[in-house]
C-alpha cells in the first residue's frame, strides 16, 4: 500500500467496528455486494478472496439494479449467485420456507428495498457492501443491518463522515464532495489532492464513519475519466482492507 494510505486509528471507531453483529466464530463473513455498474471493486473482491488474501469471508449474492451490468457477468463468471434487482418490477416471491414476517415489507421502504431485505436474508449476508450501487438507501432499509453496510466513495471524507472540509496529509483544507459527481468537483474545485474511502452507511449521504481512505494526487491534464481510473486503482486495495477489518472484529 502507498504511505499515505490512513487507516481510522481513533478508538471510537474500533468500537464502531467491533459492535458489528457477526457470525459466530469459525464461520464465513457472508458478502452481499451490491452494483449498478462495471464491478472493479467486485472483481477485487473476488480476487482477494480467490487468492486466499481475505479467508474466512465470501460472497454470498451480488444484486444489481441494472440489468446490463457488467459486474453481473463477472459474479456469473465466477459462479456466484447474483440477480437483477430492477427498481420497479415483478413482485418478489419468497420460498416457502422464509417465514412471512421475515419478508413484511416495512411501509416506510420502497418495495425494491422490501425484494432486496428479503434476499439478503435469505442468502444470510452478515455484511453489505455498496461496490458502485448508484441509489440511495433509506433510513428504513438501513435499520435493518445496524453497522452492516459500507459503501466506497471516490472523495476524501473526514474520519465521522460529517463536516464540510477534509485537511490533506500535507495539511491544506479542501472541501468534502459527496453524491455523484464528486471526482469531477474535485477537478472543478482545482485542488490537488483527491482521494476514495470506505466508511459505513448512514441515511445522510457519503457522510458516515471511515474505515479507511486513501489519498491520490490529481494530475495536471486529468479528466474525470483519468482521475476515476486512478481512484479506482487506490478503491480495489480499500475495499479489501476495509472487509478485511470488518472480519478481523468478529
Ligand atoms: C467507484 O468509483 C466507487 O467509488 C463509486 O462507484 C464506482 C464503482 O466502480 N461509488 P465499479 O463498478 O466498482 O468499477
């Protein structure tokens, strides 16, 4: 890893960590990642786990929103369970052996948010991680894994994810970019350090608790696409680490 990477030392964070509700011991850390797009980060994954550099952890369901996903061709690659998961569509049908209450939709989530509780139970994910999932999770639907879902960011958030402002490893002040179009603010705003981190999901957007971050220097000629692909680079060491200490708590 390079020497900037920040790993979230402060201890209120490890206490944040350590209440995640696992699996008892000697069991896997079950994964549900969860894409709308080209699925890098799931690859990363994939191949941190087929390389034995994650044991103890695998990927129990990957859901899409978007039916032509590349990331979904990559988990059938690989022989993974994974679905498409549209919005809006046909009505979810749970086996018989799901108990009902198990599956009532809450009335404050949408129904795709109902389909998509139902199946992370169904497939027993402990922890769900947002690889490039492109919508926005409610409060309701995330009462449900209290601790349990984490989502990378390509902007550099402060260690609580709130706040307006991020100091660098060289001490300058830049502004925290959240929501879609954070890479091309950061381009925007003419600073010269960016960054990706993984930090937990709270209802506010990209503005939960870190657990790991790294910064990237924007080059002189960088666009968007320059730049993301760079973050990404720097995003497939992250979310590895960052499952890694997820299952290192347990
Ligand atoms: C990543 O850059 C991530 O930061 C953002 O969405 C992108 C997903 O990329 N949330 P991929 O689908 O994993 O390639």
């Amino acid at each position: 890893m390079s020497s900037n990477e920040y790993l979230s030392s402060e201890s209120k964070e490890q206490e944040r960590i350590e209440s995640l509700p696992h699996e008892s011991q000697n069991s896997s850390l079950r994964l549900g990642v969860l894409i709308s797009g080209s699925g890098s980060n799931l690859q990363a994954l994939i191949d941190a786990i087929e390389s034995q550099q994650l044991p103890g952890v695998e990927i129990a369901l990957v859901v899409s929103n978007k039916a032509d996903a590349y990331g979904l061709q990559r988990a059938l690659k690989h022989r993974l369970p994974a679905i498409y998961l549209p919005n809006v569509g046909a009505q979810f049908i749970a086996p018989e052996t799901i108990a009902p209450e198990t599956i009532a939709p809450k009335p404050t989530m949408s129904e795709s948010e109902s389909r998509l509780t139902a199946l992370l139970r169904l497939f027993q994910v402990d922890l769900i991680v947002l690889a490039g999932w492109m919508r926005i999770l409610s409060a309701a639907f995330l009462e449900q894994f209290p601790q349990r879902v984490i989502n990378i960011h390509p902007a550099l958030l402060p260690d609580d994810g709130t706040g307006s402002t991020y100091t660098t490893s060289d001490g300058t002040q830049i502004p925290v970019f959240r929501g879609l179009h954070a890479v091309q603010q950061a381009l925007d705003a003419g600073i010269k350090i960016t960054g990706s981190c993984v930090h937990f999901v709270t209802p506010e957007v990209d503005a939960g608790p870190v657990i790991c971050r790294e910064e990237v220097a924007i080059e002189e000629g960088d666009s968007e696409e320059t730049l993301h692909e760079r973050l990404k680079v720097v995003e497939h060491r992250l979310i590895v680490e960052a499952v890694r200490r997820c299952k290192s708590v347990e």
